[in-house]
C-alpha cells in the first residue's frame, strides 16, 4: 500500500470498474461494483465497498472517476463542457463531490447534422489516447470508440474539435433481445465477426440505394428461406449496424475531413477488430487502442492536474 498513489474509477451505467494505482499511473491492483443504474443513491458507500482496504488505510487517497457517476442519475450532475474544447481543461471541469473525490464532466457539442450530441467518459479515453501516443497531440485525427453509443470524434491540435453518436450497439441488443428477427436466445455480441459478419458488410456495400430499415428484415427473411442460421444471425446483424454506422460516419465526418485515410479504434477489442475490418473495405487504416488502457490514462492525468502537491490524511 506503500506505493498507492490514487484510485481511479470508471463508474459507468451497468459496472464499476475500480483500480488502485501508483504515481505513475501503472495499475496495483483492481476492483469492480455495481453501475449507477443499480444503487439507490448511496454512491459513498458503494464506493467504500467496492474500495474496501485501499480507503481504510488511514491515508486518503484521491479517488478520480469518470463515466456516468457524473450525469443525472449519478453521484453529482457534473455539467457538460462545451466543444471546441482543449483536453487538458477536462480536469479543470471537474466536480469535487468530497475533497479527495473528483468526477470528470461530459463534452456537448453541435455535431455535423446541427443535432445537439453529448458524451461522457469517453472524454477520458480521449484524454488518455493524446498521453499514450503524443503523435495523436498535434494535427488532425479521427478517432472511434465503439460501444453502447459509439463516438465518433475528431481532435485538433489537442483539442476536441467535435463529434457524434450511433446507437449502434444499444439498437443491436434491442433487436436480438426483443425482436422476431432474431429467435429467442441467439448467442453473440455485437462485436462478432464471422463468416456471417463478413457476408453483411459486403452485402451492404453492394446495396447502398438499400435502407438499413430494409436490411434488417433479412435477418428474419433469410432464416425463413433457409439461407442463413439462427446460430448465424446475431453475426449478420451485427454486420449490418457496424457497416452502415462506418459509412454513413465516414460520408458524415467527410464534410469536416478533406480525406480519411486513419480512424484510431479506442475501445475492447472485441468491438475494435470488426470495426477495423469494416474500415479497411473503405481502403482506411485503423490502430486500435485497448479502451481501459485509455481511460486510466486519462484518469491518471487528471489526478497528476489536481491533486498534484496536495497531502489527504
């Protein structure tokens, strides 16, 4: 415990992810709790239980968190940063529930549709992106981050320019859960890339007069006519979503980037490895970055912003 430096915390919707760290960021030990939607308001104390030794060892150690502890459902609403929006002023944006507790804020901004967007801990992840690969600090790139709501982001120079959501894999679990398309209990995320998932992304490339709405009904059509399985049909569906969402971001985000010739991939790899298959029938190349890497970059740069020289007793 000697070396513990802090704690930094995604706190999102479903799970807690908790890890103890030394001043250099590098990961001690780790623990997890429940999501915000699953406590009934008392996030000190679930806090407390999830931490357990590393806050009762008579030092208190800051506690950093991002995610959706800061949002309305959340520990405090910690409000949203409006866009353009240098990355290094997320700390200073920062909510102080306790002395030694910080929640990191959102980001808003008017995406390229002029529709009202917003995110939440994935400006952590980006945060932490810039720290892990100092190339990422000066010129202009695109970044994704796959998941629930998928972020598609573009930073300038350190700044974050702005950015827009797909409700890519929060639309692919209410179909495969509470649709005919699928049978009841088919298997498989959102992420899983098969024969299946290749079949889709060449099919929707091949149809682009086809609406998404259209398509999707093949999941059900083709089980019926014997041309795809129901063992099949979670990857299909997932190949429909993520091929539609690259290319209409890609067609959307074209209007702001002369051209696009790299995404970087923030995020589990089980998500960034199709999409980086999918981007590559674009002819675009794509890095991926492990997203809990990311996000305790982040963390840990903001805990070095504002807790740097302070002493918790």
């Amino acid at each position: 415990m000697a070396s513990a430096s802090f704690i930094a915390g995604d706190w999102g919707t479903s799970h807690l992810r908790l890890y103890l760290c030394d001043a250099t960021g590098r990961v001690l030990e780790r623990r997890a709790g429940p999501g915000v939607a699953r406590l009934a308001g008392d996030f000190p104390g679930a806090l407390a239980a999830a931490a357990g030794h590393w806050l009762t060892s008579g030092v208190e150690l800051p506690v950093v968190l991002c995610g959706m502890v800061g949002s309305s459902i959340g520990w405090v609403n910690v409000p949203y940063l409006p866009c353009p929006l240098p990355l290094d002023e997320i700390a200073a944006g920062s909510a102080r529930p306790r002395p030694a507790v910080c929640i990191a804020p959102g980001v808003s901004c008017v995406n390229v549709h002029g529709a009202p967007d917003v995110l939440r801990g994935e400006e952590t992840q980006v945060l932490g992106a810039l720290h892990l690969d100092p190339d990422l600090r000066s010129g202009r790139h695109l970044l994704c981050l796959p998941g629930t709501h998928s972020k598609w982001v573009i930073v300038n120079n350190g700044v974050l320019r702005e950015f827009m959501t797909a409700v890519t894999g929060e639309l692919f679990a209410l179909i495969r859960d509470h649709s005919v398309l699928l049978r009841p209990g088919s298997a498989g995320g959102s992420g899983s890339r098969t024969g299946a998932f290749d079949r889709a992304v060449k099919h929707v490339a091949a149809q682009r007069q086809a609406s998404i709405l259209q398509m999707l009904f093949e999941c059900r059509s083709r089980q019926l006519a014997g041309d795809l399985s129901a063992q099949d049909a979670p990857a299909y569906l997932s190949g429909l979503l993520i091929a539609d969402e690259v290319s209409a971001s890609l067609a959307g985000l074209g209007t702001r980037l002369a051209a696009i010739s790299r995404v970087l991939l923030i995020g589990e790899p089980a998500l960034t490895g199709p999409y980086a298959a999918v981007l590559a029938t674009h002819r675009v190349d794509a890095r991926q970055l492990d997203g809990a890497a990311a996000s305790l970059a982040g963390l840990a740069r903001i805990h070095a912003q504002l807790f740097a020289g302070e002493a918790h007793v």
